[in-house]
C-alpha cells in the first residue's frame, strides 16, 4: 500500500517532466528550420538567379531581406506574444513559416522571391521569442532552465552550420525550391504537436500593443542594419550614411516615447539590472566575433581550394565542439559561478583566434580547423549561458520581451561584426596586396578589391603571371585572416572583463542561495 501511495504522488511530477522534455523538443524543430534559413540560400542563389533572372542587387536582396525583417520584428513579436500568448503566436507563426516557404519554393519572379522572403522573415521573428519564453514557462528550475536553453541554442547553432550543407545536398536530387518546401514538413509536425504538449502563457496586466512604438522599432532596426551591411561590402556612401543616421534618429524617437508610456513596449527598467544588460552585451560580443567566419571561409575557397559544400562540411567540427559545450555548461555552473565559467572560456577563446595567426599563404587546413574548434569551444559558454541568464534576470510575465531582446542583441552584434572586423580584415587585405606593374591597371584595381576579383583577373593571365598574383593574393587574404583573428581575440578579452566586473555576484545554479541583488535595481523574480 505504501508502494503503491509512493507511486502515484511522483506519477504527475514524472509525467510534467516528460512532457516538458517532449515540449522541449518540439521547440527544438523551428528554432532549427529558422536559423537554417539564415544560410540554406548560399549555395542555392546561383540556381535561383539564373531560373528567375535575378540581378546581382535582386540577389542580394534575396539574401538579406530574412535577416532584415527577423532583426527589425524580433522585439515586437515578443512583446505580442506576452499580450495574446506566446503558445498562440507560435503556433500562428508556424503556419505563415510554412505558407511563406511554399511561395518562396513557387516564386516565379525575383519580386516575387523578395517578398516571399520578406513574409519569412516576419514569421520567424515570431518563433525564436516564442519559443525562448515558452522554455522559461516549462523550466522555473533555475538549473533544468539552463539545460533547455543550451539545448535550444545547439539547435539554433546546428542549423546555421547546416544550413550550406542541407543546401548543397538538395541542390544534387532537386530543384532550388527544395530548399524552402524543407519547412513545411517540419512546420506541419509542431502544428501537430504543439498543442498538445506546450502550456499557453501571457502576461494577463499587459496593455494593448503601441502601434507607433512597433512602427518606430522597425524604421530603427531596419535602416540601421541595412546601412551597416552596406557599409561592409560597399564602404562609406551617402545612401549607407543616411540609413544609420536616418536609424538612429527614430530611435532616439522609440526610447523617449517608451519613457511616456505607462505600459511601454520596451521596458527599460529591464536594463537597469546588470545581469539583464551584461548578458546582452556578451551576446552582442558574440555576434561581433562570428564575423571571422569570413575570412576563414574565403580562406578555405582560396588558399585551401575546397568547394563551398566541402568548406562548410570543415567547418561542420567546430560548431560541433560549440554545441557540445553548451550542453556540459549547465553543468558547471552547478558549482561555479557563471561568471568564472564564462570569462574562463573566453580566455580558450582567445588562444583559438591566435592560432590562426600561425597560418600561412600555403595552406594549413588542420591547423585552421582546430584552431576553430577551440575558439568555438572558448565562446560556446558565453552564447549558451548569456542567454539563459537574461531570461532568469528578467520577471516571468517580460519573459517574450526578454527573449526577442536578447535575440535582437545578437542580430545587432553580428551586423555590427561585419562592418568592424569584415571592414578592418578587408583593410587588410587591400593593403598587403601587391599587384606587377604589367598587369592592366583596370585588371590591377580589381585584384586589389577583393579575393573574388583576384581570381576573376588570373582566370585571364598568362600562366605565370596568373601563379604570381594569386600567390600574393593568398598571402593577402591569409594577412587578413591574421588581422580580423587578433580583433576576435582582442574581444573576447573584453568581453572576459565585462563578464568578471558585471557577473560575479550570480551564483551556481546548485547552490540553492538566490541571485544577489543588484542595488540599482527591483529584486530579480524568484525561481523554484
């Protein structure tokens, strides 16, 4: 009898951790599929520009229109969903996600494509918030909290290193659509069971959304990120300028407008708390470093001569490593504090960038792949609980603003990475590139812009002039690996700092003592 009393008071608290674990897992498919379609485009926008007709600006709006309307909506849809209900809007999210992907894979025009991709960009922007502050519902435990959000960001990892992969593997058995209809599937299965298994929740105070407030986040976001995208691959220009200031200046407009409001779109009361704001910050820095990638890539292409689909493929074992760390963090940090873990990593971090400074014009691919597998493995304790710890910091009923800021951080850092490091490694490269006085002086500047145009120019040379140049192009394009791996490891030594000055006061998630509470601030929500 008293087996059988034991038996039936654990049976619903096994039963709510099972489904939590499936609910988990559900989460797992859109968060995957959303960052996978950062990427799946790279090998497939040859294909599709020369059925469609594409230009090269219709190309690259193809390309960058998702990211565009994710990075500008990320902040709105969450705080939409913790008004009707973050399980409500996911599930909407979901069936726009599928329908966009199904026109993408149909469109029969590059305006049609762009638009497609514009509407996907919209429906992701209400899954990763979604998903994030569901989790925070599912897991009040400040240490299974921590789990689920390294393994919602190994999902998110693995699909972008995917997505070149599933890309170029599509790209071998069917046509570019492929590529999009990959969603609906996966799509139609958290249709399914999303219902079943996620709780709904919402922030049942919450005032209706402002409008303006939404209209003005989006004339911020958009133009600043478009300007600095531009910035990188086409340098300074009044159009580039004017979409930074033009930014800027609704900003400016969005904060003094969420000052007045008595229930505001964007709580800036969540920034007072440092742990909020410095987890922002490291996310922000996160993004910064992933601009390396870059250069490793056109390393890869040039001096390595691999293929796209082989470069991705090498570069599949140091996101690996970053996953892979990310699920034994939460681990950790069950006896050291975050901080410690955290600034620890990015110190492994920062030897990994070195590494590649030892490369040469000649080609070292092992050097290169392990000097990426222990810079990822240095970040992933960062990119894993930075997330994590924004989300704790933040009260439960803010937790789909909490998210998509957090989201936004990174969007920002990543675009802000291309323009610092993608800016200063092309410096680099312009600079060490020296080019024979025989070669035509049109041919010469060409060169000299990029390792694209010095190939394009060799492709045209004689055999012995074409050996020179891209001789000394390889050592310019190595010369600017070198250049933007000191700058990633530069910041992660600040962000160490940031991480020690600002975090030192969370403590292990085993230690049963609640976070210590920051003077400027409210006291952090408690956690079970």
């Amino acid at each position: 009898m008293a087996i059988t009393r034991k038996t039936t008071g654990t049976e619903p608290g096994e039963r709510a951790r099972r489904q939590a674990l499936a609910g988990l897992a559900v989460l797992g498919l859109p968060t995957f599929l959303v960052a996978l379609d950062l990427s799946v485009l790279y090998l497939a926008l040859p294909h599709l520009g020369a059925d469609l007709g594409a230009d090269s600006v219709q190309q690259l709006w193809i390309t960058d229109v998702y990211g565009f309307m994710l990075a500008g909506l990320l902040v709105t849809m969450g705080t939409l969903g913790d008004r009707i209900g973050r399980k409500r809007l996911l599930l909407i999210g979901a069936g726009a996600f599928a329908a966009a992907s199904a026109l993408a894979a149909y469109a029969t025009s590059p305006e049609m494509l762009i638009a497609s991709r514009a509407l996907l960009g919209v429906a992701g922007s209400t899954i990763m918030p979604s998903t994030m502050a569901l989790i925070s519902v599912m897991f009040t435990d400040r240490r299974r909290h921590s789990m689920a959000i390294a393994v919602w960001m190994g999902c998110f990892m693995g699909g972008a290193a995917l997505g070149p992969v599933v890309g170029g593997v599509l790209l071998e058995f069917f046509w570019w659509g492929s590529v999009f209809l990959l969603a609906v599937p996966v799509m139609g299965v958290l249709l399914v069971l999303a219902p079943k298994l996620l709780p709904e929740s919402r922030n049942a105070a919450a005032g209706r959304l402002d409008l303006p407030s939404a209209a003005l986040l989006l004339a911020t976001i958009l133009p600043v990120v478009f300007g600095l995208k531009q910035l990188a691959r086409d340098g300074a220009g009044p159009v580039q300028i004017l979409a930074i200031l033009a930014g800027t200046a609704c900003g400016v407009l969005f904060l003094r407008r969420q000052r007045r409001l008595s229930d505001p779109m964007l709580d800036l009361g969540l920034f007072r708390d440092r742990t909020f704001s410095a987890a922002l910050a490291l996310t922000m820095f996160a993004g910064l470093t992933g601009a390396n990638q870059l250069f490793v890539s056109l390393y890869m292409q040039s001096v390595e001569e691999l293929s796209p689909v082989a470069t991705a493929l090498w570069l599949i074992p140091s996101a690996v490593a970053m996953v892979v760390i990310m699920q034994v963090v939460p681990i950790l940090t069950r006896r050291i504090r975050p901080a410690y873990v955290i600034a620890g990593g990015l110190a492994v971090a920062a030897i990994g960038f070195l590494m590649l400074t030892r490369l040469d014009g000649d080609g070292n691919l092992p050097l290169l792949v392990t000097g990426l597998v222990v810079a990822n493995l240095g970040i992933g304790p960062m990119g894993g609980l930075c997330a994590a710890l924004a989300m704790q910091s933040a009260p439960p009923e803010k937790a789909g603003l909490a998210a998509s800021t957090t989201s936004t951080a990174g969007e920002l850092g990543i675009a802000l990475g291309v323009v610092t490091v993608g800016v200063a490694g092309t410096a680099v490269y312009r600079g060490q590139m020296t080019v024979s006085p025989d070669i035509p002086a049109a041919a010469a500047d060409t060169a000299r812009d990029s390792i694209a145009g010095a190939l394009s120019v060799a492709g045209r040379l004689p055999a012995q002039d074409a050996a020179t140049l891209l001789d000394d192009a390889y050592r310019a394009v190595t010369a600017a690996l070198h250049g933007s791996a000191v700058i990633c490891a530069a910041l992660v030594l600040v962000a160490a700092a940031i991480t020690l000055a600002a975090m030192r006061h969370v403590p292990p998630s085993g230690s049963g003592e609640p976070p210590a509470e920051d003077a400027s601030t409210a006291p952090e929500p408690a956690r079970p």
